[in-house]
C-alpha cells in the first residue's frame, strides 16, 4: 500500500460496514482495512463507533524482527499489537518488546495512564504504528476480574466498562435509577458501590438483587415515568430495549427536567443503524457516545450537568 496513511479507526466484530457508513458521513473515506482496522488518508475524526482510534499512525520498512522492535522501542516503551495476519513474525516481534502489563481490573478502579501505542504488521517487512490512541486498553477492550456467582446477568460488565470509560461512578448513599432494570445486572453493580438504587421494570428484580439493602423496586414502565413527579437522582442509568429515537426522547425528557447529574444510557439499534439519531445524541450539550467492547450492535450515550455547563464532553479522550 503506497498510500500515506494519516488516519486508523479499529472496529468491533461484525460493525465494520457501521464504522465506514460513519466515517463517511464525517467525511472520511477508508481506502482501505487491515483486518478489523480502518485506514484513511484523512487525518483522525472521532466515531463512536471505533473501539480504539490510532491518532499519530506512522509506516517505517522493516528488515528484521529486533529491526521492528528496535523501532517501536526508540520512541516509547508500552506497545500494543493489533494482529490482523503475520501471527508469527508479529509474535516474535512482541517477545523483543518491553511486556505491557495488561492484568484485569478490578472494578472500581481508574483506567490506566501509562502512555500505550499501537502497531500491526501490513505485511512481512511493513509496519504500521501510532505512539498515541484514543483508548487506554488494548484495542480498546478492558479486562475485568469478575463475579460469576452474585450478579443475575453479565450486563454488570457493560456498566463496569462504562462507569471506567466516564473515569467516575457513583458513590456510597448518591441517588441512582435504573431505567427498565430486569434482571438486575446494572442494579447489582451500583448497589454493590454502596449507591442507593431504585429499579424501575414491569418485570420484578432477580430475587437476590432485590433483597439487596441498597435497593428499591417500583413496577413501572421507564417510558411512563415523570422525572419532574420523581426526586432528584445523582445518576440515571438505563440499558432497556427500545428504539433509538424513543431513547433519544426519554434522554431529552430527564435533562430537562433538570432532576439528574448524570446519564449513563445504551442506545441500541434494531436493523439498519440509525445515524440520524446518533448525530441527535452527539449534538446534545454535555453529551458523548461511545460503543464499549461490552456493547453489540449499541452504543453508550454518557451525559452530565456539570459537562453541559462547561461546554465540554464528559468522557476524558486522548483526541486532539
């Protein structure tokens, strides 16, 4: 490829065409994919839709395995592989390399700080890399230690994943809701931090998150509710299944009635991804989305007061 390549954006499984149809309405073309990474001659844009954004890539020959390393290791210490073939040379390359020490998380925990860059092979003596990216993890995808005996549902790691992607959850006592809360993952997770929770579902809790002392229920449709009739919450948190634009009116009914700090929501696409819709999340003030590696065909939608009042996004970003 002879192409200067200027931009990456890595995608998740299955979402390559999403991230493209994205970027083109950025205006950024792919001219071409290494695996699952999306290279443009455009310098980096934000896309939700990207689980890691290399935004400094650079292409150097190489002649040999300590070559490649020798490369790498001139500019920092902590690299990362992106591994779309060569596994072999590539593998080889990694043992010459300083270890990354990527051990799992244990939640809650601040995501790491430690400058990470990203590389891969194009092919057998090309190397692409980028000192700096968008996510702390590798490939955008953070590790957890986790519970596989307390919560009803492994959707406690989407909310984990998010909560370390915002840099902040909820504390002892703060107020939270949980919109459309059957089974209970995300339930279990904030009253495990001591937050006090109530669930709202037509469906009851899983018997042991509602036993829970921290936890409240009231059978009730999350699209019924009033958030003015309700006291205010630190936090609102929702991962129910429903359309992208009924999201979107539920999202803009809790910010205006100015009885929330902060929105943690997924916004889940049913069919064709509606882009639309995304541009309408992203044009909220104090508002982001970002697709987590917990996420499907979804995307995390993160709003806060304090962000809407500075005029800035509540997610910490290594964009430029």
């Amino acid at each position: 490829m002879s192409t200067s390549i200027q931009g990456a954006w890595l995608a998740a499984d299955g979402l390559k065409h999403v991230l493209q149809e994205d970027l083109l309405l950025r205006g950024v073309e792919v001219v071409d994919w290494h695996g699952m990474l999306a290279l443009s001659t455009h310098k980096p844009v934000y896309s939700p839709w990207a689980l890691d954004i290399w935004t400094a890539p650079q292409r150097a020959s190489i002649t040999s395995i300590r070559n490649a390393s020798d490369t790498l290791r001139a500019i920092q210490r902590n690299w990362s592989l992106y591994a779309a073939d060569n596994f072999r040379r590539a593998g080889l390359i990694v043992q010459k390399l300083p270890p990354v020490k990527a051990a799992p998380l244990v939640f809650p925990t601040p995501a790491p700080t430690s400058p990470l860059g990203a590389w891969t092979l194009l092919d057998t003596s090309t190397l692409l890399f980028s000192a700096t990216k968008s996510s702390p993890f590798v490939n955008g995808a953070p590790e957890f230690v986790e519970n596989r005996t307390d919560p009803p549902s492994r959707a406690y790691l989407k909310l984990w994943e998010a909560c370390t992607r915002l840099g902040r959850w909820p504390g002892v006592g703060e107020r939270c809701y949980d919109l459309g809360a059957t089974p209970g993952g995300w339930t279990w997770a904030l009253a495990s931090l001591g937050a006090q929770v109530t669930a709202f579902d037509r469906a009851p809790l899983a018997p042991s998150v509602a036993a829970m002392p921290e936890v409240s229920f009231q059978q009730a449709s999350a699209f019924g509710l009033d958030p003015k009739q309700l006291p205010a919450a630190d936090w609102v948190f929702s991962d129910i299944i429903a359309y992208p634009q009924r999201l979107l009116r539920l999202t803009r009914a809790w910010i205006d009635a100015g009885q929330t700090k902060n929105i943690v929501l997924t916004v889940k696409f049913q069919g064709e991804t509606d882009h639309e819709t995304v541009a309408a999340f992203e044009a909220i003030p104090g508002g982001a989305l970002a697709h987590l590696a917990h996420n499907k065909h979804e995307l995390t939608f993160f709003w806060s007061q304090d962000a809407a009042i500075k005029g800035v996004s509540p997610l910490p970003s290594s964009m430029p």
